[in-house]
C-alpha cells in the first residue's frame, strides 16, 4: 500500500494495520531504525526529539502505537516523501 493510502486509513482505522506498513509509512516520513529490542522497534526522526516505538504483534502493529505515530505526524508537522 502507499504511503498516502496507509496514512489515510491509518487515520480513520487504527486495528488491522500489517507491522510492515506502519514501518513503511514511519519511513516515509523519515523516520529510521535505530534499534531493536525484542519486539520493540526503536525509530528516530532528525527533526523530532521523542522516540517512537513500533511492536510487531502477530504481524499487526499496535493501535495506540499508530496514534502515537499520528500524534507525532500533527506536532512536527511531518509530511510524506521528502526523505524517501
């Protein structure tokens, strides 16, 4: 899926996102892996200075993680494609 479709239905359906699309649309936004632990997938963005943390479970991402991912998108004003 594209990352405009995946931030569209990101933002209207938080259950039922594939881990691997919440990590393609982190990374569209410029977001990079800087580490795992476990599960937890560790991502910086150069102009945001929290953290963001994605888990796989059974190969869907967390709910409240994707709303934190969108909360982060709204307060840094990120947008899509400029560091792919």
């Amino acid at each position: 899926m594209r990352p405009q479709q995946l931030l569209k239905r990101i933002s209207t359906f938080r259950q039922n996102v594939r881990f691997s699309d919440a990590l393609t649309l982190a990374r569209s936004l410029g977001f990079q892996l800087d580490h795992t632990e476990g599960s937890h997938h560790i991502l910086r963005h150069p102009s945001v200075p929290e953290l963001l943390n994605l888990q796989e479970v059974r190969g869907q991402a967390k709910p409240y993680q994707l709303k934190q991912l969108l909360h982060l998108i709204e307060r840094y004003n990120l947008t899509l494609g400029e560091h792919e």
